[in-house]
C-alpha cells in the first residue's frame, strides 16, 4: 500500500468521526490528570504529576469529578499499637485530637 492510499484512507476516516479531530494532546492530558485523581484521590500526587506549581490549576483538572463519593470510615488510636494495627489495615493518618490519633479510611 502507498503512503497516499494510506493518508487519503486516514483522512477519509477523521472525515467520518469529526469528534476525534478536536482530540488534542491537552485533552488526553486531562484526561490522565482525572483518571489518576480518581484512582489515588490525592490531589498534591497529581498536582505533582502534571507539574503544577499551584494547585488551582491542578483543581480545574478535576472539575468533573464528583466529589460526593468521599464517603470514610474513621477510626481513633490511642497507644503505639492501636496506630500500628490501624496503618496495617490500610487506614491513613489524618490528625492528632486531644492526645490521639484520627484515621480514616474510603469505604
């Protein structure tokens, strides 16, 4: 096949599926930035990823992402052990309140 058999057909095809012209590599740039936010939900990684100094710009990446997903399940620690069997089960650390610990973790 010649490259211009091969281009015409590429051109043919974009022709017919109009909504993939306007993909741009800033589109799968948001994309990835969504996709990460959702998977880690830890907004300073993906700020991180993208290379934002500031995350307002990092944030109008995530604007379609809805937030009222957030559901956790918390947990406070008193003792050394209490933390360690928290932190194992997959619990992160969010706070010191009165001389314990407060975890939470996505339910």
């Amino acid at each position: 096949m010649s490259i211009n058999l091969f281009m015409s057909f590429i051109f043919s095809f974009l022709r017919s599926y109009e909504r993939l012209l306007q993909i741009t590599f800033h589109t799968f740039r948001h994309w990835k930035a969504t996709m990460e936010y959702h998977k880690t939900r830890d907004i300073l990684h993906v700020m991180q990823m993208l290379g934002h100094r500031n995350i307002k710009n990092t944030l109008l990446y995530t604007q379609l992402v809805d937030f009222k997903d957030d559901e956790y399940v918390a947990r406070v620690a008193s003792s050394e052990k209490a933390v360690c069997e928290l932190v194992e089960a997959g619990f992160e650390y969010v706070c010191d309140h009165n001389g314990s610990k407060i975890f939470r973790k996505r339910k």
